[in-house]
C-alpha cells in the first residue's frame, strides 16, 4: 500500500470557507487525508481534513490527541482547533495547526546532489532527535520518522515533527503500584512505518518501542548528509531489510565519525531500552566543534547561505506554479514528494489510561484543550 491510499478524502478548494478557515491551497495529502494552508484574522495555519469512516479507526483523533500531549514542547506543531463537521453530508475531522515551509525531504531534494552540507545536516539532525526526545519523554513513540513528516518552520528556526497518526504510547499505568511501566510487546502487531527508513524490527514486524524511532532517525540523518541511502532504489521491503542487516557500520564511511559512535549506542538497544538521548547530542557538540559547525549560521536554505540564491530564492517562483498545479492532482502530490514505500499496519489505538507525564503536559495544556471539541 503506498502512502496514498484509496481512502475518501474531503476535498476543498481555494477560497472556501471550512469552519471559519478560508482556503489558501492544497499542500498535499496523505494516506488518511489532505493538508490545506488555510488563514483566519491575518494569521496563517495548516488545516487537516479526515473522512470518518465507521469502519475504520480515526487516525486524525489519534493524532489530536498525541499533538495535545506535545503542547509544551517547541518542536511540534501548535494546536489550534480540532473538531468534527459535516461537510457534503458526510462526517468530517478537521485539525488546525502551525503551518510549516516546506517539508524537509523536499528542501533535500533542492539542494546539489540531494544531500545537505555537514553544518545543516548535523544541526537538522540534532533538532529531530530532541523532538524525538521530548516525544518519548511524554511516553510517545511516533513509528514513522522521515525527512517528509519533518516541516521546516522559519520563524522559530526549527523544524517541526509532524503526522502523529500512528503514534502509540509505550507506557501504561501498572494498576499493582499506581506507577508508570513499558508496555509489554504485541506478538503480532502488523507492520507500522516506512519500508526506507524504519529498523528491522519493523520490517520483522516486531512490536516497536523508542529504539524503533531512532534506527528511522539514524537512517534519516545519513541521508541528510549524503542524499541517499544504499536501498534508495529498492521497492521491495524484504530485500530493504536484508540491506540493512548486512550494511553494518560501512552505511557510515562518509558521514563525521560521531554518527558510527551513536550507531553503536543504537544497535545495542532492546525493545524496552531508554536511549541515552544526552550521549548523543553530547556527541553532536563534539562534531560541531571538530568540524567548526557554527549553530547561528544560515541553514542551507536560508537567506545568507552559499545555495540560496541558486537553489531556492529562484526556484520560489516555479515551485508555486508547480504546487498550485499538483494542488488540484492527489495522485501527483504523493508520487512526487512521498516517494518512500509505506505499508501501514494496523492503526495505533489510544491508550485507556493516560500516562504520568502525559497527564503532566495535558494539564499544561488545559486552556488550549478548551478549544479543542472533538
Ligand atoms: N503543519 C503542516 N504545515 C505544512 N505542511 C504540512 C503540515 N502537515 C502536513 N503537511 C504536508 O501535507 C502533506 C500531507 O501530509 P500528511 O501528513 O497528510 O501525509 P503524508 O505524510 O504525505 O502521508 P502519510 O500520512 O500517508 O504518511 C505533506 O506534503 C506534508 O508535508
């Protein structure tokens, strides 16, 4: 299944008004539903769209019901509203959150040979794995790491770890002693995830768990700095795994040598192990300073760098023309942008029980979750 699915999705056009948000245009749709750049009162959001279909699970309130989690952390999108409509007299769920610039993979694939500088790649590195960070500290795993579930979001100089809709909490309420537990692995839970970028244990279909989200990050990030991963080109998930397996520590010759140190931290964890997230983002301090890496530089795509100009200042122009094309196309959107091969798995329940620090950050973000009517 790729991850543009047969599944119905509501279709808006520009300059609709859906729930008080006018309709700028499409940005792109996914397995479960479209995202549309939308604005109110002057300000800019992104508003996400799910058909409710008895039958199947709602990833969107899924998703909702992570993102609120996240509130506290900078790097998730904020919430505005989420609620459920009807609309062409079929039930609808909408989100309305930040809207983000471009989708890393997209920025990646404008840059010569595909592939970011070190300085850019390292700190872009470096900022998902805290998102990762602060999502499992709020007992979140997100079972679909990549380039293209990552927004570059420039006010904040961040980018953004979206699609939550298969995230699953990996934590649970152990009823003996009122204290937070891991969960204990599924036996057969299906597979979750994309086939280029996920660990071995999902494509073995094992339950997954924090290490998971951080193999999907590992492989990411080599193709941050390199533009390319050895299986790139191979559609077949068994024969993806089995790359995997045998590549070992040659998948990082060409990557700073801090990157092979954090694989090693990663391999040797187990289902229910805590990544040692400071040892690695003390290893990224090391690189930043064996390769002179300035944290306050421009990012590759920024103004000030060597490859704006030629790489994304005049490519601005066409890439709305091209956008404003695919916005009336669902099917080019995902082909052109959503390359990887995504099998999707049962979906993620919601947890019965709220964890510790779910509860924490909800509290937190009570005044918000007033808006909220899902
Ligand atoms: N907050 C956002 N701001 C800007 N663009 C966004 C935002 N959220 C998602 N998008 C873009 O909207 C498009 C569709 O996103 P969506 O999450 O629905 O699907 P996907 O990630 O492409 O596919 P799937 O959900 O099947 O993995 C993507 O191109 C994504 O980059």
């Amino acid at each position: 299944m790729s991850s543009s699915s047969s599944c119905a999705k509501p279709e808006f056009r520009a300059g609709q008004i859906v729930s008080g948000f006018e309709v700028v245009k499409k940005l792109g749709s996914g397995g479960f539903g479209a995202v549309y750049h939308v604005k109110k009162n002057g300000m800019e959001m992104a508003l996400k769209t799910e058909f409710i279909d008895e039958e199947e699970d709602e990833t969107l309130k899924n998703e909702v019901h992570m993102l609120r989690l996240m509130q506290w952390s900078p790097a998730f999108c904020r919430l505005y509203t989420a609620k459920r409509l009807t609309w062409n007299s079929q039930p609808v769920n909408i989100m309305v959150m930040t809207l983000c610039n471009r989708p890393l993979s997209r920025l990646r694939r404008m840059m010569p040979d595909r592939h970011f500088t070190k300085s850019t790649a390292a700190r872009l590195s470096v900022q998902l794995l805290e998102a990762l960070r602060d999502l499992h500290i709020s007992g979140i795993i997100h079972r679909d790491v990549k380039g293209s579930n990552c927004g570059w979001h420039a006010p904040t100089r961040r980018i953004l770890l979206f699609d939550l809709g298969f995230s699953r909490k990996y934590l649970e309420l152990n009823p003996e002693n009122s204290k937070m537990r891991h969960r204990v692995a599924r036996k057969d839970p299906g597979f979750m995830g994309t086939s280029k970028y996920c660990s071995v244990y999902a494509h073995d279909e094992l339950d997954q768990g924090r290490r998971d989200d951080l193999w999907a990050w590992l492989y990411s990030t080599v193709e941050f700095f390199l533009g390319t991963l050895p299986w790139t080109n191979e559609e077949k998930s068994i024969l993806v795994s089995n790359m995997k397996k045998r590549v070992g520590k040659k998948l990082f010759f060409k990557c700073p040598r801090e990157i092979a140190l954090m694989y090693e931290h990663i391999r040797q964890l187990k289902f229910d192990s805590s990544p040692d997230y400071q040892m690695m983002l003390d290893l990224y301090k090391q690189m930043y300073s064996r390769l002179d890496i300035d944290e306050s530089d421009p990012f590759d795509f920024e103004e000030g760098s060597e490859f704006y100009e030629q790489h994304f200042r005049h490519k601005t122009d066409s890439e709305i023309e091209m956008e404003s094309e695919l916005a009336t196309s669902d099917e080019l959107a995902s082909t052109n942008f959503s390359k990887e091969i995504v099998t999707m798995g049962s979906k993620s329940e919601t947890s019965e029980e709220e964890n510790k620090l779910g509860r924490l950050a909800a509290g937190f973000n009570r005044a918000i979750n007033r808006l909220i009517s899902f």
